[in-house]
C-alpha cells in the first residue's frame, strides 16, 4: 500500500505491508491530520521509525466484530496489554508496555490502512464531517487537560502558543467560563481567537494586545499573574516565560513533547511553590460531543490538504510557521 | 555586633549594625542551623547580600509587645506586608512584597541579634533543647509536603538525597505510615536512616541497598516505580533520577533550591504525565508538636558545633559532603 514512511528520512513509498495485527480491525484511512509530534518524530523525537501519523478518520475495512465493518470511526491511539491493571480498568493510557499508533511501535495513518484493536475505535456520529472528525485526536488532548487540573470561571489561564493545538485548548476551555489569555507570535493567528482570548503578541520586548480597532495594550506580567499557564507552543522557550507569569503556587500544564531540552532554574518553581503538571491524551467520547454539539467551527484551523501522493508536501507546508492544521487526504 | 556578613565573599564582622526594624522584636540569638541554601546563597543563589542564617533559636531582648520580652523563641522566617490578601489570610509565605530572614532583603542569623515582627516569633516548649530547637524551620519545610501532596500508608515513596533535609522529610512522613525509600551517595548517611527508610546508594551504575548483615539488594527501576519521588539532593542530578523512577501519572516534590540550572526534557513530563511540585517553607506550630512529642531524635544529624567567632570554619565544615547539620552557638 502507498505511506509516508520514516526510516532515516519521510519517504512516500508505494510498497508498504498493509499492517494486519491479530484479533485487531483494519480501517482503510480517509483522512489524516499532521500534528507537531508527527514534525518532532521526523527531527527525531521518541525515536520512531516507520509510519507516522495519529489524527485520523477512516473506514473498517475488515474486523473481528462483523459489526464494526463498513462504521466510519476514529481510533484512539494507545494500545494497551489488555492485560495490566490500567487496561482491565478501561485506561490504556499509561499501560507500560502499550504501542501507540504512529508514535511508538505501531505503524500509523499516513497510509491507505492502519491497524488497531476494535475496542480503541469509536463510530463518528453523522453530524460531523471528516474534516472535523480528523480533529477528534488532538481536540481530546486539549481536553484532557481537565482531566489534570482543576479549573472553573474564576480561573485566569494563559495559553502560551498561538499555533493549532493552542487554538484547540482555548475551544476547548470555552465551556468552563474561565478568562482566557492567549500569548502567541503570529498576529493574524491571535485573531482566529479574538472574542474566545485575549491575545497578546511579543513586540520590543512587551507582549501587547491589539484590538480589532488596533487599540494597543500591554499585558503587564507583575499584576497579570494567571492562576494556570498552559504551555503549548511546541518549543523550549515557552516554559521559562510560563514559570514568569504564573503565580506563586499557580499551575503551569505541559502539553508539547518537542524533541529539545529546556534549561530550568528549579529554585523558581520551589520558592513559588509552582505545579507542573503534564497532559498529554484525553478520551475521545468528550471531543466527539463537543463536536456535535456544532459549537465548534475549526474550518479556519486548516492550513492546506494534500493527498497522500503529495504527503511530503504536506509535511513541507506543515512546517511553515505562518501554516495550522494541513490534512491528508487518503482516499 | 558581631556577625558572618556576606559582601563579595563571607567574612566574620564585629561592626555589624544592631538590626532595628520599627514594630519588630529584636533576638538575641542562641543558635543557628547552617542549611544547604545557606551555602548556595555564599555562591550566589538568590543575590542576597548581607547576614545569612534563617534557622535559628534566641531569646527576645526588645519587643514592642512587652509579654515576649525574655521568652525563648523560633522565628518564621517570612515576613510579609501584612497588607495584602495572603497576608491578612496568616500566611505571608507568598507575600509578593515579602522579606525573607537571611534570604531576601533582610539581615539573618548568624549574628548576635536579628529582627523579625512579633507575629513572626513562636514560643519554644521548655521540652524542647536550643539543640532540636534550631530544627524547627527545615523541620517545618520537611511537614510543608504534606500541603502540597497527598500521601498516605499505602503511597510508595523515594526520597533522593541523604543529606539532612533528607533525613528530615523521611522522619516527618514517618507517621504516614508510607513506604519510604531513600536514595543517596554516602552509606553512612543512608544507615542513619536504617529503619525508617530502605536506603540505595549507586555503586556501578547500579542502586544497591546493604542490610546492617551486608546482604545486597538491587533496586529495580522497572518494577519499583514510585508514587511519589522527593527530590532533597540539592544537587541537579536529581531531577533527572527522579523523572526515571518515578511512575506515570505520579508526584515529583521539588524541595531543593540550588544555584544551577538543570536540562529539563519536559516531553517525559507529557508523555508520562508527571506532576513536579514545588515545594519550599511549611508553618511551624506541627514541626513544634512533633519535636515536643519527643518521638524525633536528631541529636545524630549534628554534625559540629562552632562559635559565632569560628563561623567561616562552621561553614568550611558544612561544605564538607560528609557533614550533616552544622551549628554555630552565637551565645
């Protein structure tokens, strides 16, 4: 079958083994979305080779469970032992010797099929479209950040990234009520958010907000300390700068895995008493209700779609800084 | 007066200024403890210039609040605006325009007097010696986990670090009635834990633990995964030890300042979904009780004893790494 696969760089390959793993379902892939792990895993992050790719949408092909075939579904994306204490209680999340599709030893869905266990794959409700089914994955993750930390409308958050995952982490932080503030560097990425955070854009040194009227103010760290700092800029600069503007005993949560190390002054988070808490996936039955529910328009997070001929185009336009979600469109 | 001043380098005075601060009580001071953020302020931690020590035990020479006058007294060492709402709540710890006694803007213990406001000082229970007395603040820095994580009998918990904040934080979460191991670099200090904590010591690239027979146990990274790890080693190594050992979705408690930086690769924190919590002073009234209670004895965690006039030996004697709490008798 045709993929993007990774060996000592992405290749699009016509020859992939179209990957049949016992007592699993076969779904033929739709659509895919790239994600910054799956830019990360390229540089090399987590080690992977082989085919990347975890946000899908997709067709059952073939599966053990007469039932599934034909379903669109999306997939969760860890596959646990079945076994351990965590799987037996549903949460396969951490299960230690768990593969994880795209990620860690398991092929995943730049391709024309993937693999997974029938009970990782959840039927999509008609109501949403495959563009918006392809954002299941990582709008679980933004998520799944309730999970980790308690927040209500008093809490002020910072979201310090402007990029896709930050636009989904604000949505999806909307429903609780709390003050939002999104620090990013690309204005015309700001605005996508106006009227869900305040956006606020490094200039000179200052982070400043411009309104729609072009109206300037300046956030003013020492006053405007948050209560919770999500970092979710995907790069190493962005943990220092929450460490500045959370408060003393406040809560900065961790959503990017990027390949790098981050220099950190761990006295800072002792003498302030700061929680680092990090957040990687969420469930997926949250994401596909808020979905549903059409509370959501995420059409302008889309960057580009390519098909999977095109694949390393896509990963080329992925990588601009200026670009948000590209999708793969497989068949 | 005399006193160990901190200018460019530590230097035993006797031109010191009486520290006078209006509304304050002046203390005599009996004794201070010399704590590892001591010896990190002399390399320059924190940018404190002037007398350090911040565990200490005196007698009150000048109050305005003449009932203290000749009561034998610990200080908390935060003194804060006593305006502000952490302030007007009792818990100045966070104070943003706070002092710190030998830390942070204001003159500390190793000196004949210092000053801290009456609400500050505590009455020493006559059951407890100027000896366990200087214990109280580290004391109450080791109970100040207990705000900031849960932990109960059946939490398994490693400890890094065998120095006497270590030795501490294991006899303060003794009555737990977790599991506690400690991991260090001195077997002699480890064995002064024996019987309170399974002690391991890295020898070839492996942790080992000696029974008080000789017998050798491996820890087991794979299977012996913590709960919670407490990093107490005041070194930058530990961070990165505790992130392997500890298990996913656990606790990794902060509890060391030092000056260095260490290289955080925060996706472990993600993918893994660590907490890392910061921790730094706790109250002093149950670091009190449990000293009164007469359950604690730390009489071996005393290393030497010196005058204030043989202070700059006192600290030559703490930078030892074999050395455990060292105290300078000022009177």
């Amino acid at each position: 079958m045709k993929a993007l696969r990774l060996n000592d760089r992405l290749e699009l390959v016509s020859d992939a083994s179209v990957p049949r793993r016992y007592g699993e379902s076969l779904v033929a892939v739709t659509a895919a979305g790239i994600c910054n792990t799956d830019l990360e895993i390229v540089k090399g992050y987590a080690g992977f080779l082989g085919i990347p790719g975890h946000e899908f949408v997709g067709v059952v092909a073939e599966s053990p469970d007469a039932s599934l075939e034909g379903k669109r579904v999306v997939g969760e994306i860890n596959a646990g032992c079945g076994l351990c204490d965590l799987c037996a209680a549903g949460d396969p999340r951490h299960c230690s010797t768990r593969t994880v599709l795209g990620i860690k030893d398991r092929d995943g869905a730049f391709a024309e099929f993937l693999s997974l266990p029938s009970r990782n794959l959840i039927e999509v409700p008609k109501s949403i479209t495959n563009e918006q089914a392809v954002f299941v994955e990582p709008l679980a993750a933004a998520l799944g950040i309730r999970e980790r930390v308690e927040l209500d409308a008093n809490s002020k958050i910072a979201v310090i990234g402007d990029g896709k995952l930050a636009q989904l982490i604000v949505r999806a932080l909307v429903p609780s009520g709390c003050q939002l503030t999104m620090i990013g560097k690309h204005q015309e990425k700001l605005d996508l958010a106006r009227g869900i955070a305040a956006g606020f854009i490094l200039v000179n040194d200052t982070f400043i907000q411009r309104s729609a009227a072009g109206e300037v103010t300046l956030l003013n760290w020492g006053e405007e300390r948050f209560d919770i700092v999500i970092e979710a800029s995907g790069s190493e600069t962005g943990l220092p700068l929450a460490i500045e503007i959370v408060k003393p005993r406040g809560v900065i949560v961790l959503k990017s895995t990027y390949h790098k190390g981050t220099l950190l002054y761990s006295a800072k988070l002792v003498v302030n008493e700061i929680s680092l808490i990090g957040s990687r996936c969420g469930r997926f039955k949250p994401a596909i209700d808020l979905l549903a529910s059409g509370s959501l328009d995420l059409s302008a997070l889309i960057s580009a779609r390519f098909s999977l001929d095109d694949g390393l185009a896509a990963f080329e336009a992925a990588r601009q800084s200026a670009s948000l979600k590209v999708i793969i469109d497989v068949r």
